[in-house]
C-alpha cells in the first residue's frame, strides 16, 4: 500500500489536486472512499460522475463518501472493503494527530498501513502539515506533495499553483520535482471548498499581492531616470572616449574666437621704442636728412595663438588654430609656431596687426 501526502495552507491547491486524482481513478474504474466536504452533495457527484465519464451505476459501485462522523473516520479501514481502492482522508490530523501517539487510533492505522500492502490500497492523506500527522504513518511515506498558492502578483497569476515533490516525509533539502500547475474550474464543481473557503482565502490573501508595494511604483521612475542617463552618457551616444563632445566644445571655442579680433601688441622699432600709430610723432632720430619719414618696422611680432587640442588615447594631439577668422592646422598654419608651458606663440608679421579701432 503506498501513503502519499498533500500538503499546504488552505487554498493552496491540496484538495483540488485531490479531487483531480480521484477523477483519474474513477475514469479508471478503481473504487474511491474518502471524507471530503463537499462531496457527499449529490450536485457534486453529478458533477465528479459526469467529469469520470460514468453512468450512474458505475459511479454508484465505485464512489463512496465516508461522512464526518469521527468514529467512522477513526476506523476507515473497516468501511472501505473493496481492494485495490483509492482511501483519500481530508484533515487527517483532525484524526489522527501526533499529540495522540499513545492513543489505540493511531496505534490501529500504523498496524492496518503496514499490513495492508498486498492488498492494493492507496492511502491519500490530506493535512496543512505533515508534521501534525502521528509518526506511525509519516514513516510510512512514499510521497510528500507541497502545494503553494502563487497570488503573490495577483490576477495575472490567480489561476496558478506550485506543487513541490519530495520522497518520503521530509521536506528538507531540494524537491524531486517542481511544477507550476493550472486550475481548472470544472472540477472545483465536484467539492464544497470551490464555493466558500478557497473563495474567502484568495480574497483574504490580497495583501501579499506583491505588485501593489510602494517600491513597483518607484520603479518605473527609476527606470526612465535611468534610461535617461543612458542616452546621454557615452555608452548610449556611442562616443567611448567623449571625443565627439570634446570636438564638438572645439568648434565652439572657435567660433567664438572668429568674432574677436587679434590684440593690438606694440610693434618693435629698430631704435627699441614702441612704433606710434601715427608716422608724425616719430621722433626726429628716425627722419633723413630730406625731412622723410623712415618707419624701421621689424619683419615679425610674437603674438599669443588661440588654439583647440584634439587628443585620442595612443594617436598624436590634433590642433586647431583660429587666425585671422581662419580655422587652421598645424600643418597648415602659414607661420613659425612655438609652445611654452601649453601657450601657442606665432611669430607673425607686423603688418598684418590691425587696430580693431581703425
């Protein structure tokens, strides 16, 4: 005789599975005893005859409902007595609890499962926990089904349950297997629970609906922050190294240095004075004998550059000069080019200085 389990709070799913199982044994022919409430009511054998796929008196021979009364339930093997039967026990620790160990009940089933086993009887047994059923019969164990509800994300998941397999009694350590399983709403029709204590549980059990906590509504918040500066950070511009930003800051460097014009530096004359804009003021040692003016002007004026740095890791830098309203390279720049402590000097030729208010 093999002893199974199904285990689990109220409304996890134990007694639909139950249910389920016996459907399956009835379409099998195999005679069923049990003690579920709800199916002693004849329009939930209707129910239960019509989903076996049986006429009335096959379902008559093969389906019998054990009653509530405890002497009855104490001694169910006294009133199941077609072999090879289906013995499904619904609150089994009502019964026969571990509290009553010494007790002439418990010490009888323990007796009855352990002799019985040429006889083909499965034993089913229906408890909140396992643990609450006396030793005698846990030891006995094959198969220990853990049922859980999955409301925890409400409606989306509200017609599925877990079932957890572990042999023997324990429940410690990893399942044999695990399932996720799906109601179907005709067989609730076959038993009482379908109508009132799985409906009040799963209205009970709202508040554990996860997807209502405060912290889904500040996700998707975060997720759009995020998303947000994503795009802006270099990973979602593409620009790993901020190059195309640097360049994009040159450009506006430069542009802004075409609109401002060249200062004015006072020229060099051969003589070492500053040249005055206006030729008259020369003094006399710079005039030939003939009354000419002789304006000794030299060839260049150092003047400081306004320039951009392009740099990549391992390529030489890249520079940008703005001159005259002109963009230039390096290579290109028409004039000596020298640096000092990161300042770009040219020296450029003075009559190409202008006076920004001539």
């Amino acid at each position: 005789m093999a002893i199974v389990f199904f285990t689990g709070t109220p409304g996890s799913g134990k007694t639909y599975e139950a249910v389920e199982k016996i459907i399956g044994q009835l379409r099998k022919k195999r005679p069923v005893y049990t003690n579920i409430d709800g199916m002693e009511l004849s329009e939930h054998q209707e129910a239960l005859r019509v989903m076996s796929g049986l006429n009335h008196i096959e379902f008559a021979d093969l389906f019998f409902h054990l009653g509530f009364d405890r002497e009855v339930i104490e001694n169910f093997w006294d009133h199941c007595p077609l072999r090879n039967s289906l013995i499904v026990i619904d609150e089994c620790q009502k019964f026969f609890g571990n509290r009553d160990w010494d007790k002439q009940k418990n010490k009888d089933l323990g007796d009855w499962a352990s002799t019985h086993r040429h006889e083909g009887y499965n034993l089913l047994i229906i408890t909140q926990d396992a643990e609450r059923v006396d030793k005698a019969v846990r030891s006995l164990t094959e198969w220990n089904h853990v049922y859980r509800k999955v409301n925890f994300f409400g409606s989306a998941v509200n017609n599925k349950y877990l079932c957890y397999s572990y042999a023997g009694e324990s429940t410690s350590g990893q399942p044999l297997t695990k399932h996720v399983k799906s109601y179907n709403n005709k067989i609730f029709r076959c038993y009482k629970s379908y109508v009132s204590a799985d409906i009040k549980e799963q209205s009970f059990m709202k508040h554990v609906n996860v997807l209502k906590h405060p912290i889904f509504f500040v996700i998707p918040v975060v997720f759009c922050l995020s998303l947000y500066l994503f795009s802006r950070s270099s990973l979602g511009t593409g620009d790993f190294f901020g190059t195309a930003k640097a360049q994009a800051r040159s450009m506006e460097i430069i542009e802004k240095s075409k609109n401002k014009s060249l200062p004015v530096l006072p020229i060099q004359t051969a003589s070492g004075q500053p040249s005055p804009a206006d030729p008259s003021e020369l003094p006399l040692s710079d005039q030939n004998g003939a009354g000419q003016v002789i304006i000794k002007e030299p060839e260049t004026v150092r003047i400081k550059l306004n320039y951009v740095e392009h740099s990549k890791p391992g390529q030489r830098p890249v520079y940008r000069i703005a001159f005259n309203g002109q963009i230039y390279d390096l290579s290109t720049f028409p004039y000596q080019v020298s640096f000092n402590y990161g300042i770009m000097y040219a020296d450029i030729p003075a009559d190409l200085l202008t006076d920004p208010n001539g």
